[in-house]
DNA sequence: CATGAATGAGGTTTCATTCAT
DNA sequence: GATGAATGAAACCTCATTCAT
C-alpha cells in the first residue's frame, strides 16, 4: 500500500521538525502525531518508543559515517602496516574528509538532530562515540609511528585530544557553515591549521605544500 | 540562624548532585528537596524556580570567568592601541590562561554542571555566549592587527573559527582533565598547538621558544 | 463505542456536582476525575482545560439563550422600523419571555452554575455579556422611539439600567423559583410591574389590559 | 508607637489594593505583605487570617448600613404599629435612601469590594444576608397592611422579590454610578419607578407628586 | 512587634505509552 | 494499519499558615 510508507513518513518528517525545534527531551509525541495528521496509535505500529523514532532518523546517516570511518582507518593502518607513513600531500586525509563532508551535507538536517539535539536519547553520546573509535584508531596508529620513529612518541592524553580535536572541527563546521561547498574551503584551512599544530608539538617545520585535494564528484 | 544557611545549603548540595546526575532537564526537584531532607516549600522560599536553583548553582563561578576574560580583553585591546603587539613570550597569555583555569577547578563541579548539564535552563548557551564575547574580542583585535600587517587580514568565519576553537579547548580541558595540574601542562601543550597552528595559516614560522610562564601561586 | 461517550458524560456530571458545590475556583479537578471514576489524563483527552470543562457545561444552553434574544430583538427592530411601536397587549414580550424561561428551566442546573459559580473562569461575566446585548438593542430601540414621540426620550444611563433591571429579574427568577410553572406566574407579574415602571417614568398611565398571553406548548 | 498603626494600616491599604484586583480568592498574602513592605508573620500579629483580613476592611461600614437599616425599619413598623401608613410623599423613604447612599459613597470601594470581590470569604453572601433583613421586615409591615386593607394582601413570594429588587436596585447604582451626586438623581428616578411598578401589581394608580426630597447635608 | 524559614497539602497540567477495537 | 480512549505517574509550583526567635 502506498499509505503505509506515507504515515511513516509523514511521522518522520514531522518528528524531524519538532526535535529540530525543540530538542528530544522538550518534544511531544502528541504534536509530532497531530502535525503529522496521525494519531498515536500509529506512531506505536512504526517506532518502539520515541527514542526509536528519533534513532530512526539519523540511524543510516550515521552509519554510513561510521562505516567511512571504518574504511579510512583500515587503510591507513594497512599503509603503516606496510610502512608507508606520510603521503607527501596529505592527499588521503583530504581525500576521506570530503568524503565526510559530502555525506554531512548529504544529511545535514540529520546530523544537526544528532548533534545538537539529541540530549535524552540513546544517541546523545554519539559524537563521543566517534570520538573514541579516532581515539582507538590514533591509538594504534601512534603505536606504529613510535616503533619507527622513537622521537614521535604521544602520550595517551595528546591522542585523545587530537581525537577529539579532530572531530570538534566537524562539529564546528557542521553547526556553523551552511553549505558543501564552504565546508570544503573551511576543511582545507582547518586540516593546514591542524598539521602545523601537529608538527609543532614536535618541532618539526614541516615544508608544507600548497594546499592540494579537490573534492571527487560525487554522484 | 545556623538553620537557614545550612537548609539553602542543604538544597545547593543535593540540586548539584540531581543536577550533575541527571542534567537540568530530567532533574527532579521532589528528589532534590527529598535529599536534603526538606519539603517542597521550602526550596520555593529561597528559590524561584527550577531555573534559578540551577543558575544560584553556577552564577558567581560564572560570573568571575566572565571578569577574568573582560579585563584580559581590556588589557590585550589597550596593548594593541599603544602598538605592543606580540610579547616575545606570550607570557599574558599563557597567565590569563591560567588564571581562568584556577578558577575553572576551584568550581570545577560547577562548570561542569554548566557545560554539560545545563540544556533546559536559562543557562543554556553560557558556552555560546563566551564564545560570542571572544569572537567580538578578536574581531576588533584582527582589526588592529591588520591595520599594522596588512598581509594578516582576516576573514570574519576565520575569526569566528579561533574564537570557537579557543573556547573548545577549555571546554575539553574541564570535561576531560581532572586535576588543576594536569590541566596546566595540558594547557602549555594547546596553546603552543595554537599558536603554531595560527601562524601557519599566515605561512609565518616563528621562533617558538621553550614554553615558559608557570601559573602564579594563588592564594 | 460507548465507552468514549459514557467517560466523556460521567465527567461532565462529576464536574457539575464540583462546581455547583464549590463554585469553579475552588472545584478540584483531581476530585472530579475521581468521582467519575476516572483517571486525570481522562480529562484531560476531553477537555483542553479546567476552562474548557465548565464552559462545554453550559456553552450550548447559553448559545440558545443568546440565540432567541438575537431573533426577539432583530423582530423588535423591524417592527420599530415598520412603524408599528406597542402592540395592544406586549403579546410579543410575553411570548419571548416564556420562551427564554423554557429555556432556562430546561438547562437550569447549568444556568445555576453560570449565574452563580463561575468566578474565575472564562465565562465569569457571561451576564455583563447579555446586559450589554440588551443595552445596546435598547438603544437603538429607544433612538426609533424617540424620533416618533419626542417626549420619549431617554438618557443612555436609563437605558443602561432598564438593560441591567430586565436581566436581572431573569437572574433572580432562576436562582429563587424552582419551577417553570411558578416562574411563569412569577415574569407575568413582573413585566407588568415593570411596564407600568416604565410609563411611571414618562408620567403615562396606561390601560393596562388583564395580563395575557400564555406560554406556548413546546414540544 | 507610630509604626504599629502604620504597619496595620499599610496592610489594610495594600490587601485593599489586591482584593480590589484579584477578588478574595486569588489575593495572594504574600503579595499583600510585600507590597505593604511587611512579612507574612506580621500580618498575623494583626489579622487571625485571610478572612479576617479581608472582614476587617468591610466590617465597620457594613455595620453602619445594618444600623441605618434596622433605624428605618424599626420607624416604619412603629409607625405601621400607630396606624400611620403611607406619608403622602415617600420623604421616610427618600430620606432613608440617601443616608444609606451617602455612607455607600463614603466607602465606596470597601463596598464594591464586599458586592463583587467577596467570593470565597465569610462574606460572600453579605448582600443575600441583606435582602433577608429586608425581606423579613417587608414581611411584617405587609402583614399589617393586610390586616388594615385586605386587598392588598401579597404573596410570599412578591415580598421576597421586592426586598431583593430593592437591594439590587443599591447594587447596581454602586457598581454603575460613580459619584454621589448622580447616585441621588438616579435613586430618585428609581423609587419612582418602583413606586409605580409597586401599586401598578395592585391595580391602584397613585397621584404621584412631584419628586420631592433632597438628601440633607451631611457632615 | 515583627521576622522569615519551613510546612505540607494541594493545585493544574503534560507526558509517553498501551490496548481493545 | 490505524484509531483514540485511557492510564498513571510525575511534573512544577503556590498557597495560607505556623512558630521559634
């Protein structure tokens, strides 16, 4: 029926207006139900709880943050793995932060719930979660930059920060640019900004070149 | 009275700990007043509301952050007008910096609360509004600066970025570091990163020299 | 289903018993749902608020009301406007009045509450209201009145206080005489007092006929 | 000492105030106290309670309204009693009248308060309690009228809605009639009418004079 | 005289959720 | 699939009043 799939997401739809204004704790089932033109009841058939509902809009986007993520680290532990540690160009890193930001902007609305709203909910440690697999993953890494070079060895705090750095820049840019396309030259400043900061903390002046890494075309 | 202190007390006490448990929202004043041992009432009578119990919990620590950053401000915006720039040291900076983080753990329970606790409350945005007061700060500041180094001109996100990230920063430090000491060479650490990170993006390498300042004695 | 109807009924029964016993300020709607056997979250599917309860209690009764003066007084006019001013024997006063007292007999018990109990809600001046409708017919009436027999003329203040006179033999009626019957006898009586009142003040002696008119058998 | 009086009196000033606005029941003691700059504990040094508090602005100009009452009413059975029935101008009633309205005007605040804010209180049905005392002493001097001219015997009923038209009569000129100039001329006007109305019930036409009376000076 | 802290019961309202239909 | 009545707990808050000081 073509019903079913209209209630449900005309119950999203409304959900995602009343959490964006009021947050998840603040909003009423009662208004996301009326708004939607539905009655509770219905709003039970398609989500467990509220929580569900507010998980049921951002769960994909967020995967798909995740499972980007995933890849990332896979392949840059891999390429240390194999000893090859810094790309002259950074290219890789760009490369996996417009990819990032292409799916943010992708789902921008959702990813703001997220972030901005979703104090109450099961996802209201999300950003915290995410900080913590870069953390694991920095982690790692570090461990093998300091197998090789004994001089580059971080201390666990640094790396958590770094971690959490890293994904305040997000945030930040999330919350504050509103389009892809001033994402993309924000994120190019802030990746320069990040790597010198880097560098410095082992004063080493690193010749960096001139900013390189164009977003790909997407789809 | 001993009895009129120690019943607000009572209350202050027992609100921070339904407050840092729970957030302001799910908070319950039945609890709180339930805990310390006294009817609802009796809350009502040194507290209007909800909000101000939760506000009289983290004003004054508040309140003198905000002092601390205004006459920093002051002093860096009348440098700037006398044409002292840059100190070789950075050493005002470092020793606003630790003035703010002695004051941030004297009451590091309190900012907390107002960090991470505070969605609900009038208090709400603190973070954003510092954010605010700083960005102002270094817009009129890059002003000055540009006036001197035309090739320092920056852009108002840029600025706006700094101020955020600046702010970000502390914010890490109070939620993640849990003691003053830690917090210091946690301190030393960021804002070499920053300061590193903020030339570069001016293509500037400066001499850094070993980090000094050491936060004065307090009484 | 007959649920729904019996709730919603079993309510407004509670509800009239609790305001006609402590009047709308001092009703408690936790007794109400109580007495009626009903949760408070019942109530309140029904109904919008404490407000919304009392007025759905006597909404519809005080609609007709103003529902018959609308077409008594709009018969007035245009009979004024025809030229034809007294009928020989008020035939027409008479049959309003009997129509408004069914009226008010049939719903007595909400009218009480209405009269008597409804300081504090929405409809605290509903009787203001009705002495304001009549105030204003009046006027104009007595403008017509005027323009044929000059002596006639009346001061707005006199007006206002036939408006105010009229309405409140209804008022004392209804809150002293416990049937239709009686209540009948009772406005017979009385509009001959006032109709002689009335020519008093213009120094006219009319030939007050035997009282006449009847009240209409209602279906 | 000065300050006891003044403390009483500022509290009776500022209860005037609140009950004027709110009517009895949603007065706020606290207000009271506050605006009279005074502390809860202070007004029960003064006031037993709520009640008291609001009697104790009504009570003395009440009292002298039972008094002029009960003098008059006192007079006319007297004069019933030594066969004196109806003076040839009303100027016993005239004159009654407006001493009743003189003290009427004189606390005409305190009484709007005791007719329209008493809800709630002791005294809510002060004006009921009025209309009783009239009630039952037209109920007399009819009853002597009856034994002298048996035509003019009159129902229980026609006495108690007598007694309560006259009070209403008082009711609406202190509600409607600010000053007591116009109150005089529109209780003349009044007593005329009722008059009317009055023997028009029996069928006699009287020979009515010329309005006569005229308040006498006052103090 | 007056303070002001404290009581404690009660007020209305909102909410997520359930379930028979 | 969807309705909508009903739950029941809990929410914040206000109040007149009392009493030790």
């Amino acid at each position: 029926m073509k019903d079913e799939r209209e209630t449900r997401e005309k119950l999203l739809c409304s959900a995602k207006k009343e959490f964006s204004e009021k947050g998840f704790m603040k909003a009423s089932l009662r208004n996301i139900c009326k708004n939607a033109g539905v009655t509770t009841g219905a709003l039970y058939f398609f989500f467990k709880d509220k929580d569900d509902l507010f998980v049921s809009l951002v769960r994909e986007p967020l995967a798909r943050i995740h499972k980007i993520m995933s890849e990332h680290f896979t392949q840059e532990r891999q390429m240390a793995d194999e000893g090859a540690f810094l790309t002259q160009d950074f290219s890789d890193d760009y490369e996996a932060s417009f990819e990032v930001i292409h799916e943010l902007y992708l789902y921008r609305e959702e990813f703001l719930l997220l972030i901005t709203k979703a104090q109450g909910s099961s996802l209201e440690n999300a950003v915290d979660a995410i900080v913590e697999i870069s953390d694991r993953h920095y982690h790692t890494l570090a461990g093998a930059y300091a197998d090789r070079f004994p001089g580059m060895r971080m201390e666990e705090e640094t790396i958590h920060w770094i971690a959490h750095m890293q994904t305040d820049i997000f945030v930040y840019m999330i919350t504050h640019i509103e389009t892809e396309d001033e994402a993309v030259r924000y994120m190019k400043q802030a990746v320069r900004y990040m790597v010198m900061g880097w560098y410095g903390m082992f004063g080493i002046v690193p010749n960096l070149p001139e900013i390189a890494g164009e977003p790909k075309e997407k789809a």
